[in-house]
C-alpha cells in the first residue's frame, strides 16, 4: 500500500483504502499501520496548504484566496481574481483599476476627487493622477502644462478651478490647448482679488505623450 499522494496529486481509494466491517486489518493492502499512515500523511499536507491557527498556509500571502486552477484537484493561493463574477458586494477601501475597460457599467451617486493644489506659482505641470477635478490659488502669472505621458488615457478629462490671490491680477497661459471659438490663446482669468474665480474644462481625445487638449470656459467670474 503507498503513502498518501496529496499534494503532489489526488488520493484515490488504492491510496485511502476504506476497510470494511470484517475487513481483517493485517491483510494485504490492509495494513493497520498503513492506513493510519497514508491518512496521516494526507491531512499534514492538507493543513499545511490551508494553514492551521497561526501557521500560515503553505504559497499562501496576506488576503489571497485559493483558487481553481483549472484541472481537477489543483488549487493555489492568489491575490489575483480571474474569470470570477462578484454579485452584491460592497467595497470598503481603495479599488485600483489599473487604466482597465469597466463596460455596461451604471453608475449612481458617484463623485470624483478633487485635489486641492494650494499656490500656483510662475510655472505649473498639471498631473491629472492627483485628480480630474483641480483647484489652485494663482499666486502669480502662470504657465499651465497641460498634462502628458504614456500613463494618460484618451477620453481624460480635466477640470480647473482658479481663484486669484489676495494681490489679484494674475494671468494664465497653457501649453499644448486648443480653444473653443477658435482662439490661440487662453481666456483672461478674472482678476478680481481673493474671490475672483473661474472654471475651465480640458480633454483630449488621444492622450499618450503627445496629446492634444481641447479647452473651453465653464464658468468665470464666480465672486
């Protein structure tokens, strides 16, 4: 009679025999130490794959799950889903999608974050990662750099929020931008000290390194 196989493979009744009521335990392949030994052997391996109390279990990290991996009888620890169909859940931390596609998605009461980014200085490089949604006080006149790089995504959107600084009077260019209306150059920033603020819109089509931004005025002079 072998030793158990698990966990390099199944047990099959050859390797977990089943005695019966008369069955004499010294006959062959009936060995009484035998049996206890293969079924000793199979349920050490078993709980060193799934973790017994404080021993943890064998392959496994903090939060995986085990999982199917495809062929009958193996099974691996993973942090990863795949394939895997979640119904009724509710999240309680931070989802990092990873610039994956979400598709026949509904959306309710959602809302995005909004970064506030404090005094703008002479010259800015926007970084639509820190959030779609952008507040900044112009402290001076300022060069916008509109986002770029191979982590932007086409279809991105961005949205600015400028209030002048208690001087006033400051003005803004951006880089990279094409204006609704046909104009060159950005629109005059309210001037209005402390409370002068206005709320422009951005987004490009093709994102990447090279992306070009389309601009228009939501909104200005929101004293």
């Amino acid at each position: 009679m072998p030793t158990a196989n698990y966990p390099t493979s199944l047990d099959t009744t050859s390797t977990q025999v089943t005695p019966t009521a008369t069955t004499d335990l010294d006959a062959s392949n009936f060995e009484h130490d035998q049996v206890h030994g293969a079924a000793s052997t199979a349920l050490i391996a078993l709980e060193t794959k799934l973790g017994i109390s404080a021993s943890p279990a064998a392959g496994g990290t903090a939060n995986s799950i085990l999982m199917n991996g495809g062929t009958p009888g193996t099974t691996s620890w993973s942090n990863t889903l795949t394939g895997t169909t979640i119904a009724g859940t509710t999240l309680t931390g931070a989802v990092v999608g990873g610039d994956q596609i979400m598709s026949a998605v509904t959306h309710k009461d959602y809302s995005e974050t909004v970064y506030a980014g404090g005094n703008t200085t002479g010259t800015l490089t926007l970084d639509e990662t820190n959030g779609n949604t952008q507040t900044w006080t112009v402290s001076a006149n300022c060069t916008f750099t509109m986002p770029s790089g191979a982590g932007l995504q086409a279809g991105t959107a961005l949205t600015l929020i400028l209030t002048q600084d208690s001087t006033g009077s400051r003005t803004g260019t951006f880089t990279g931008v094409k204006w609704a209306g046909g104009s060159g150059s950005a629109p005059t920033l309210t001037t209005t000290a402390t409370t002068g603020t206005d709320i422009l819109c951005f987004v490009t089509f093709n994102g990447g390194s090279s992306p070009v931004w389309y601009g228009f005025i939501a909104g200005q002079d929101f004293s």
